[in-house]
C-alpha cells in the first residue's frame, strides 16, 4: 500500500464524522410529538431546520508529499487533522521513481502537495501541475530552505548537468525549515487549526534541536581521521558539512547507473591510499560492484544508511524521520570508531501527539 507511516493513525474523517444514520432512532420521537402538538400550520412545515446539515465537520485539508522522510515530517505538523498522503512507495529510489496513474488520482485530490523540489521529483511534480485541482498548490520545500548559491554540487550530482544534491532533509536543521514550511502552508489553508499547527511546530522544533545536539556529540566521539564519509549513494552532501564530517566521494554515478568498471578500478586506489575504513551504502541501492571493492579494497561494507527509507515496521515507533537519523548516525559512530551510546537512547518518536 502506498499510505506512509502517516497510516499508523487511523484516518478518522469516516470515524469521527457524525453519522447521520445514527441519530434518528432517538432524535425522530422528540421531533415527532412537537410537530403534532404543534398545530399551527405556520410553525409545521419548517423543513430545513430539522436535519442540521451543519453539524457535518469541515473536510480535512488534503495533503500529499513523496518520499517517507518528508511525510513524517509533515505528519509531526499536520497531525491527524490533516489527510496525508505519501506518494513514494516506502523502500523505492526516489530519485528515479515514476508515479503510477493511481497516483494522478491522488494528487488531483490533494489541497497541498508538498515535495523536496531541487529536481527530485521531476516526474511526480509534473504528474501534479497536470492533476492538481483549482486552488490547489504545489510547496517545494528545497528551494524556500536554500539560496540556489549554496547548492552542493558533487560526483553524482555534477554541476555540468544544472541539478543539485538535493538532501537537504539530512541535515536537521533544514528539515526543521521543512517544518517550518509546513506549518506556515497549513495554517495559511486552515486557519481554523493554525494554533495546533503552531503547537505542534513547536514540539517538532525542541526535538530537532535535541537531536542536532546529539548527533553533534556523536560525530565528535569519532576520532577525527576517520570523520570521512565514502558512500554508495550521495545523500550526506549537507549533513556533513554541519557535523565536521568529510564526504571523501560518492560511487553511485550521475545517472543512477552502476558504476563503469574504471571508475571502480579509482576507488578502489582512493580507498586504499586515504584508508577509509568503510564504504557506506543503503539497501534501496543494491550493487553489485560493492562486493568487488570491500574484497579488493579490503574495506568494510555497511550498508544501512537511508535517506529514503524509515526504521521499522509502518507502526514502529521508531519509523519516523529522526528514528531514521538516529540508525544513521549510530551506524557512522560505530563504524567509524565513534559512540555510539551518545545518541542511542534518543527518543526516537513522533513529537506530535
Ligand atoms: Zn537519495
């Protein structure tokens, strides 16, 4: 199913909507005797008043996003008085997801559709602006989070080709501007509920605070040669740079291919000459080429870092953004010599309640 971990909450509009097939077994007999004992025609035939169409809640605004990480987020903001909808199945390369027709269904239905942006999503984006209902809109968090002169460009994101690293959200304090958007979009759609938007903003905040904190003081537990990051897949190009960590390179080329067997050939002489003692990868980006170097490079391979994909089960706990952060993080530490324990005991949840 495509429902995020959004769907651990129920999705109450069925639920909590009155329903009007369950009050008329009490309510007709009151109505029926003052209608009898009224007998002036004049008071009788007041039709309208008798089934109070207005008791029917106002909808809830309608949200889409794409990928899990970004869902949550909003999620920690919309809470359940949002519908939320994730569109990038759990688990899928995001960077080369194509949205199936169904999805055209559920984008049409959206008030909001918030995406990473910065050429993330191109196909889901443009699957939206051809769907998107009247009033509806699309949010890019990336280009409201940073100025396009601090776009990072890298190895598989060269600048040749105009696109930049686009995961901002790994580095905490831009997802809290994710946050932020977010907060400000909802309460901008649906005033009605803009002091719990704010509210919970807020929780969100104090705990991205703290986790930045930790995070920090883990990294610094590693010692500081082997702060280098060497990755599969490039997503660590702004939470390095926030933690003093080095990104030495990333393998995965710019089209999402595999890696040519000369550029394995540099690695594996780059791992060897910086002695990077492991190389990073993430199970939604399987490769073959990795066995090859961890022999010849004689390297350790882990590969459990996400920038996709959540920690745990749809209703874990610990499926959520910083669950995501934290495995990260904890990984790094022990990899690389660092402690682990620093940031283990995190509390890992959604902030919003
Ligand atoms: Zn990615």
């Amino acid at each position: 199913m495509l429902a995020a971990c959004n769907s651990a909450t129920p999705a109450p509009t069925a639920t909590s909507a009155p329903k009007p097939t369950q009050s008329p077994p009490t309510a007709a007999p009151t109505i029926a005797p003052t209608a009898t004992a009224a007998p002036k025609p004049t008071e009788a035939p007041k039709p309208t008043e008798a089934p109070q169409p207005t008791a029917t809640p106002k909808p809830k605004l309608s949200v889409a996003t794409t990928v899990e990480p970004l869902t949550n987020i909003v999620y920690n903001i919309g809470g359940n008085r949002i519908e939320l909808v994730g569109i990038v199945p759990p688990g899928t390369d995001s960077h080369t997801f194509e949205p199936a027709p169904s999805d055209a269904v559920r984008l049409a239905k959206a008030d909001v559709v918030f995406v990473n942006g910065l050429f993330l999503e191109e196909p889901t984006v443009k699957l939206a602006k051809a769907n998107l209902k009247k009033g509806a809109e699309i949010v890019q968090f990336g280009e409201n989070t940073i100025k396009q002169q601090d776009w990072v460009f890298d190895f598989s994101f060269p600048k040749a080709e105009g696109k930049p690293n686009p995961h901002l959200w790994m580095n905490p304090i831009y997802a809290l501007r994710y946050a932020e958007i977010a907060k400000d979009t909802l309460s901008r759609r649906d005033a009605d509920n803009a002091a719990y938007y704010a509210q919970n903003y807020a929780a969100f905040k104090t705990r991205i605070e703290a986790l930045d904190a930790s995070i920090k003081k883990t990294i610094e537990s590693i010692p500081a040669n082997n702060r280098r990051l060497l990755t599969y897949h490039d997503s660590f190009a702004y939470f390095a740079p926030r933690y003093g960590m080095k990104v030495v390179g990333a393998i995965q080329p710019s089209d999402f291919a595999q890696p040519t067997a000369k550029e394995v050939a540099q690695l594996i002489q780059q791992l060897k000459a910086e002695k990077i003692p492991a190389i990073f990868g993430s199970e939604v980006f399987p490769s073959k080429v990795l066995e090859q170097i961890k022999k010849e490079a004689g390297v350790e391979f882990i590969d459990t870092l996400s920038d996709d994909a959540l920690p745990g089960a749809e209703n874990a706990p610990n499926h959520t953004y910083i669950g995501m952060m934290v495995d990260d993080t904890i990984t790094m530490a022990k990899v690389l010599g660092g402690k682990p324990d620093l940031i283990a005991n995190f509390d890992v949840t959604n902030s919003v309640k």
